[in-house]
C-alpha cells in the first residue's frame, strides 16, 4: 500500500515556453463549489519513495503538472476539471511528444 502524497517545498526546473493545450479553466474557477482550497494543490508532492511532481499556476491560471521521469526527461500536463479530478494529456517536454493521460483527486 502507497502512503499519500505530502506536499514539500523545493526548486522545480523552469517551464517551456510550448504547451501543446491552449486555452481551459483558470485554477480560480475549478469546482469551488466542493469546498477544495485549490492553492492548497500548488506545490511540490513526494508521492513512493522518492518520487515526486510539482504543480503550479500558469500565467493564464490553470493547473500546471511538471515531474522528472527517472530517464531523466521531464514531463508535464496542464490539467482541466472533471468532476472531482483534475485531467489531462502529459506531453515530453523535450519533444512535445505525448507522453500519456494523468489523473489527480484531493483528498483530505
């Protein structure tokens, strides 16, 4: 059993200035109906033993998902609300080549 994520504070490499999705919900309007705090969300997460990813507000105000991959590489994804989650398509950023779909849930 994987233990939840906990949010830690450190340096995240800058981000490309190339982001395959343009457009989408700014992070001030994401279901603020359920209660959820979402500047609580933004911030570094360690999630296994020493894996983690960073999640920040873009100039345009959406949710923005960076990790390093153990090749290396760095991935990342700008998340758009779906119901409870937090969803997107993750893209290399080396190459913009997509990378898979990711899926985040707050829970407290």
């Amino acid at each position: 059993e994987t233990a939840p994520a906990q949010s830690v504070s450190t340096e995240v490499e800058p981000q490309p200035a190339v982001a395959p999705e343009e457009g989408g919900q700014p992070l001030d309007d994401l279901v603020p109906e359920q209660g959820v705090d979402l500047a609580r969300l933004l911030g570094t997460w360690v999630y296994g033993r020493r894996s983690k990813y960073h999640l920040s507000k873009t100039a345009t105000g959406q949710v923005r998902f960076d990790e390093q991959l153990s090749s290396g590489q760095w991935a990342f994804a700008v998340l758009e609300p779906h119901g409870e989650w937090l969803q997107g398509r993750c893209y290399l950023r080396d190459s913009a080549q997509e990378h898979g779909r990711l899926r985040l849930q707050y829970s407290a």
